[in-house]
C-alpha cells in the first residue's frame, strides 16, 4: 500500500473524547476536558439535563428555520417554537460561553464540536403528523439543507470565540448503518422504513458537510459494526472516528483506501466503563492494513470506545487520561 497523506490537523500521540460526559454542570466540565485532552479537546455534550440536551435535542438547536416540541415519541417538528426548543438553545449557548471563559487565556489549537448527522437525526426526529423524517424524502432533504445552515453558523461562532482555533466539526451517525439497511421502524413499529439510495444518502451528507467550508476541518463518526466507510469518505468526511473493537477483517479494505487517501482515523479502544486492554485493537487494525508502523501515531487518534454520559464524573476524567496514556504510548512504540 501507499502511505497516508500528512495533511492531518493533529500531531503524533493525540488523544480526545467522542462527546458526551457526565453531569450537568458545563462549566466544571468544560473545565475537566481542557485539562484532560491539551492536544484535541471537544464541547462537551450533558445529556444528564434532559431531553433538550440528548442526542436530538442538542442537535435540533442547531437546525436554522425549523422548530421542535418533545412529544411522548421524542423531538418532533411543529409550526412554531416550543419551550423545549428554546432550552435546547439556551443549554448550547451555556455551554459556549462556558467554554469561551475556560479557554479565554489559552485557547487550543484545535477543538472538536460534535452534532447529529442528517440521517441519524432523520431516524430520531418526528414529521408533525408523527411518522419519522426518514420516511418522507423531501423532509430529509429540507432538514440537511437546515442543518448545513446552522452548522455554518455555529462553527462560525465558535471560531469567533476562540480566535486561533481551528474547528473539527463531528457528526455522529451511528444510525447510518441501519438507514442504509432499512431497519428504521416506523411509528407503528410493525414495520420499516424504506432505505434511501446510495447516491441521496452520500449527497445529503455531504451538503452537510460542505456548508461548514474549507477551513473547517470533519468527521464523521459511526460507532455501529461495519461503518460505510466509503460512503462516508465520498461525501467528504475528512476523517473517520470508528469502535475499534467493533472493526471486522470485512472493513479493512475501505479503512486502507481511506488512510492511502490521507484520512485520518479516530479510534474507540479505552472501555468508558472499565480500565483493561486498549491498545491492542489498533495495532493488530494497523498491522491487517499493512501500513508503515511509524505513521500511525500521527494517523489515529485515540478515543474512548462511546460517549461517557453513563459512567461516574471521577470514571469519565480517568477514561480521558487513559486515552492520553494509550495516544503516547503509540507515540513511543507504535508495534
């Protein structure tokens, strides 16, 4: 194989969360994040505060010319804002200005800010009549061109706050692999949805993708077994944030094109429950690709294997140093 590009926006032995963290307090854990990961920190996502700060919620804050109500169901969309909707906002703009405070004497080189990629929060998000966004293409491609919208607004305000700082937008779809595989329920569970084609799911990623423009650096995160890598690299992800437990010898072919292409690879290898081995899944990933060892420091970064909103405050803190542990150690004997 031909070895991967340096263009990466990090350096050898970097290390950093996937987004999600305990408690309710932004300012404390924005606080704990900056200290744990000095190379890559990200904003942090509490969805310990509620239904406005899950998954959904906190993406829906960012949607531009669409409002939302929680209904029994979860998020949906209705004609007009909803008190649900304005707290989702009111929570992301905390979070920023907490963050714009414990960053203001020194500022990271880069940052990762996290969001629902359009397909899965098609999957989670509700038409007003109850069916889910999934169902209705018209609908998923109005909440992409929202969402591209938004997204631009956001990083734009976050590059605001924190001159200096080059932006790693992340969209998460772990539900991708079951869109693609038409395993959505509908509402009435007794069903599925129908999948979209390749081309459409690559196209609405990717008009996600490009609103955030050039200087803003992406990646997309799946945390399901068997990503599409390909998809996600054809759409334009700069980057793949992977479970490496979860990868299988059937996903090496696109993971090597990817790297060859000069992709780089965040990996999930430090349980967020429990300490035990981490290491191993990347090396043996790196050794299957057959790529220069000495390259793969500076081509993986390291990650908790998912969110760690489930775990214990003192656990999620650990889990961050581990990853910081393992990127090092990578660094310094990457076989």
């Amino acid at each position: 194989m031909t070895e991967p590009s340096s263009s990466l926006p990090w350096g050898p032995g970097t290390a950093t969360g996937v987004g999600s963290m305990p408690g309710t307090d932004p300012v404390e854990t924005v606080r704990c994040v900056l200290d744990e990961l000095p190379d890559l920190p990200f904003l942090p996502e509490l969805p310990a505060r509620g239904a406005h700060a899950d998954i959904a919620g906190r993406s829906t804050a960012l949607l531009a010319g669409l409002t939302v109500d929680v209904q029994p169901g979860g998020w949906r969309l209705t004609p007009r804002s909803s008190r649900s909707g304005q707290r989702a906002r009111d929570d992301l703009s905390r979070d920023l200005d907490a963050l714009e405070e414990q960053a203001a004497e020194s500022a990271p080189p880069l940052l990762k800010v996290a969001c629902a990629g359009p397909w899965t929060l098609a999957a989670l998000l509700e038409l007003p009549r109850g069916e889910k966004v999934l169902s209705d293409h018209g609908a998923v491609r109005d909440l992409a061109a929202s969402l591209a919208e938004g997204l631009a607004l956001h990083v734009a305000d976050v590059a605001r706050r924190l001159p200096g700082t080059t932006v790693l937008l992340q969209l998460d779809e772990p539900s991708l692999p079951a869109v693609l595989a038409a395993r959505v329920k509908t509402a009435s569970g007794v069903a599925t949805l129908r999948a979209p084609q390749a081309q459409v799911a690559r196209a609405h990623l990717a008009t996600v993708l490009a609103a955030v423009g050039d200087r803003t650096r992406t990646v997309v995160h799946c945390c399901a077994p068997h990503p599409p890598v390909t998809l996600l690299r054809e759409a334009g992800a700069g980057s793949i944030s992977l479970d490496a437990t979860l990868l299988t010898l059937a996903d090496d072919d696109a993971l090597g094109t990817a790297v060859e292409a000069g992709a780089g690879l965040l990996l999930g290898c430090v349980p967020a429950a429990s300490t035990g081995q981490t290491l191993l899944p990347v090396r043996r990933l790196w050794a299957r690709l057959g790529l220069d060892p000495t390259l793969l420091a500076s081509t993986v970064v390291v990650t908790p294997t998912c969110g760690l909103a489930g775990v214990a405050p003192g656990r999620a803190r650990a889990a961050l140093a581990q990853c910081v542990s393992a990127a090092r150690a990578l660094a310094d004997d990457p076989l």
